[in-house]
DNA sequence: TGGTAAAC
C-alpha cells in the first residue's frame, strides 16, 4: 500500500469504502467515477493508477458472466466463487434420506397437521430439495412451519443443525421449536483470535439438515464459512424476509440465492397475526410494493403524528409517556421507540436521554462513566452473555441498585441477572434502539420517528422493518416527506453482486 | 462523507 501513488492509494480507499456500502464488487467505470469525486485526476492518470493496483494484486480486473468489466477486492472474489461453487455442489449432491421413507412420513405427519397448503407444501419441500428457502412476512407462519419441518426430520432420523447470526434470534428459536438453536459462529466453533473456525472444509459438520432463521442478516463472508464446513450431503433451508434490512457487511446473499434458482423457493403469503382490516399488514405490503402507506389516521393500529423535525424528540416522549398508555392502555414497557441511528435529532441518544428523564425518577441512580443509571430504566444488553443466558439485543428493567455492594439489578424477561458496575458496559438504555437491533424482535406497540434529516438512512426497508415489529400499534412522528423519501429509495439493497450469475454460469 | 451490526 505505502508502495502505491497518492491516486492508487485513493482508489484502494474508494474501493473499500463501495465494500462497506455493501457491494461484492464495483463495475470499473463506477469506480473511476467514485474516485473522481475525491480527486481530480485525467483518464490516463486514473487508468495508470488502476493498473498500479491491479499489478500488486491489492485489487483484481475481472469479467463478469453478463461480459461486465469489473473490479474486485482479491479476498472478495474469492469468497463469492467459493459460495457460488459449493451451493451448486451441495445442490447436485445426493441427499441422504430415501424419498420413499420421507413419502410415508409425510402422508403419517399430514393426517395430523393444521398446516396451511402452502405451509404444507413447504414442510414437503424443504426435506425433499437440497436448497431450499423459506420466506415471508412476519404472522406468516414460519416458525409454524419451521417446527413442522424439524419434527419431519426427527421422524426421519435426521441429524439437525438449527441455527441464526444473532444471539438472541437463536434464543428465540430455541423455545417454540424445542430445538437447541445457536449463533452460526458457535455452530463452527469460531475462534476469535485466530479468525478461523473449528469447522471448515477439512473438518465438515456432520448434520444432515441445517435450517438456518434470519438469513436475511446473514453476509457473503458468514455464508462463505458456513457452506465450507456443510457436508455435501446435507439439505439446507434458509428462512428469512428478503424485505427486512439488508445485512449490513458486503453481500445479498438470501436475495442472490433466491434469484439463482439454485433452491426451491417457498414463499408464505397468507398473514395469522392481524386481521385483515390492519394497516400494519396493509401498510407494510404497501411499502414493500413502493407505494405510500395509507397515513389517514382512519384505522384502529396505525397512526401519524405530522410535527417539524425538531419537535419530534418532544412528541415522542409525550406518546410513549401519556398518549399510548392513556388512549390504548399499553404501558410504556410495552412500547419500543425505532429509530435509524444514533446520533441527531430523534436518534436513539436524543430520545433515550428525554424518555429517561420523563418516565423515571431520580431517587434511585447512580452516575457511571458511560452515563446515568435508574430503578426502573428500560436497558439492552449489547453482548452475548451465555452465563446469565441474556442475548445481545434483549431489553430488560432495572429493578434495584445496591450502592454499597456496586451492583445493578436488571429483570429481563425470564432472568433477573446482576451485574457489577464493571459489568455495566454492556448495557445500553433501551427506551428507543435502532431499527437495525430490532430485526426479529416483537413488541405491541412500536413509535417511529423520522424526518428529512435522517438521509440516508431513509430506505424502502427500514419503515417496513420498522412497522412490521408492532403487533398492535405503529405510530409515525415526523414528515409524510421523509417517509415517502424512504420508499422511494431502494439503494441499500441495489448492490453490486455477482453471486447468481456465477452460479447461473456453473 | 455518512450510517447501519455481529460473532467469541
């Protein structure tokens, strides 16, 4: 790198910034493009400072399947063959099951199901296919369906694998499928100083079917090590919402798998939760489409509160303080603010800081280095802590805090866990988190509060991820501007990769 | 230039 001229070592930079948005790659006249816009520099300088970084190999030049010329980070166009090769190998590999023996055990289990045709048929399905995936919007039933398919396998003998990318989205799946579900990097037992995995391709998993929930988050990094350490033999079934949040590392992996037509496809559309008559549902479908969400205040669960932007944090104190809890009996427990980021106006700073000071009292707290602590503050914990069994991502209440010993009680939804001040880093106030954090959690009522100011965060997804948490109530505070700016704006997800085509090419 | 997260 220290070898390179100024405008290569822009170039390297430029390219690592594409990766952070999210790319595989970067076609070579977007990169010269980018690179302009830091730079001043002619086509033949730009051309030579290419070249300079293609011939040290710290970038690589290559064509794409559609004859795209393209650039990639070495390290990265080794990862997306490497994917694109093992799906297509598990793919065409034999499973180790008869289908004879998983007819009978269908038409057995089917006497007895309440299943759904389409729940039905995906249960069949992902036993029967080497890929598949299972998608849907939330009350769709998959985790109904995600149990059936696991009591399918264990008719047949088969060795499950049941895991997630978060903590606390395994946890989660642990209860209802009565199945021990774990992290996808315990699965192969990661090894955080050396960067590796226990499991890998020289050292494969022995499980006969790995299901594998919220894989939406999952990047082409996670995906590359998980598919390494498969057997060949095994099935996977991938269940995810293509329309929650892309995963923030580089990739469209769910999206790309689908699109390939390397997996059978199973896509659940008929909603349990809401009536029919519920905007969250009609809402959420709406965005999904790009169309405005009906934002008339005429329906019993959705509602806008239309204020400028910089009375927002005001507003939504007094909804979560005094207008849910007073016009729809939730308690303020049963609120959670989303929101898109951390910083400015109506982020999650802003509104913990006001919500905290308007729903608690201050006889009982204690001032830490990173902040103020109250009986009775909602907190998140932010790390896995498999001691106590709190995931990262789980909210939970302070409920004591002991001055002499120098601890802080906190009640989480099964544990009551008690952390020593020292400990106290890993937990974070909770009135209002990131629509990011929220990804697989529930709560009644959710408030969301957005505005112009919030750029270019503002995308299709995030309202959707968002409103799709609330099981009864969504409320929006801010600018039918900014929300329409969101649906309008699919660029977090328009990502630069390759992976279905190369496994189209295969 | 800015913004989002996760794993042991």
């Amino acid at each position: 790198m220290e070898n390179l001229s100024a405008l290569a070592q822009t170039i390297v930079k430029t390219m690592e910034q594409m990766m952070r948005a999210g790319h595989s790659h970067v076609p070579a006249e977007n990169l010269i493009k980018a690179v302009r816009k830091r730079k001043s520099a002619n086509n033949s300088q730009l051309a030579q400072a290419l070249q300079e970084t293609l011939d040290v190999h710290v970038l690589v030049q290559t064509t794409l399947p559609t004859g795209e010329t393209v650039i990639y980070q070495p390290r990265m166009l080794q990862m997306e063959k490497s994917v694109a090769k093992r799906l297509k190998s598990i793919a065409a590999s034999k499973a180790s099951l008869s289908p004879s023996k998983l007819k009978a055990t269908l038409k057995r289990i089917a006497s007895s199901s309440t299943l759904s045709d389409e729940q039905f048929a995906a249960v069949q399905g992902s036993i029967a296919n080497k890929l598949s995936v299972l998608t849907g919007g939330p009350g769709t039933g998959k985790t109904t369906t995600l149990k059936a398919v696991l009591d399918l396998a264990q008719h047949m003998y088969l060795t499950v694998a049941l895991c997630a990318p978060t903590g606390q989205a395994a946890k989660r799946l642990t209860q209802p499928t009565g199945c021990e579900a774990t992290t996808i990097h315990r699965l192969l037992r990661y090894n955080p100083e050396e960067k590796d995995f226990g499991y890998n391709a020289g050292h494969r998993l022995s499980e006969d079917l790995i299901v594998i929930d919220e894989s939406s988050m999952i990047d082409l990094w996670l995906l590359h090590h998980l598919l390494r350490a498969v057997k060949d033999s095994a099935c996977l079934l991938f269940v995810g919402d293509i329309h929650q949040l892309p995963s923030v590392g580089a990739g469209n992996v769910l999206h790309d798998i689908i699109q390939s037509g390397v997996a059978s496809v199973f896509n659940l559309t008929t909603i349990f939760r809401q009536g029919e008559d519920s905007h969250i549902v009609t809402n959420a479908q709406a965005i999904n489409t790009g169309e405005m969400p009906n934002l008339s205040n005429q329906s019993q669960d959705f509602f806008m509160f239309r204020v400028p932007t910089e009375q927002i944090g005001k507003m939504v104190s007094d909804i979560v303080a005094n207008r849910i809890p007073d016009n729809f009996g939730y308690a303020p427990e049963d609120i959670q603010v989303l929101t898109p980021m951390y910083k400015g106006v109506a982020g999650v700073d802003d509104i913990n800081q006001r919500l905290q000071a308007h729903l608690t009292d201050s006889s009982w707290c204690v001032q830490l280095k990173q902040g103020r602590f109250k009986v009775g503050d909602r907190v998140v914990q932010t790390k896995n802590n498999y001691d106590d069994n709190v995931m990262n991502g789980e909210v939970g209440q302070i409920a004591f805090i002991d001055k002499k010993k120098k601890t802080i009680t906190i009640q989480f939804d099964a544990e009551r866990v008690v952390y020593s001040y020292k400990k106290m880093w890993q937990i974070k106030l909770a009135y209002a988190i990131t629509t990011h954090r929220s990804q697989g959690s529930e709560y009644a009522a959710v408030v969301l509060p957005i505005h112009e100011g919030m750029s270019q965060m503002l995308q299709r997804n995030l309202p959707y991820t968002a409103i799709t948490r609330a099981k009864k109530l969504v409320v929006l505070v801010g600018s039918d501007e900014a929300v329409q700016q969101a649906i309008r704006n699919v660029s977090a997800t328009e990502r630069w990769t390759a992976l279905a085509s190369r496994i189209g090419q295969l």
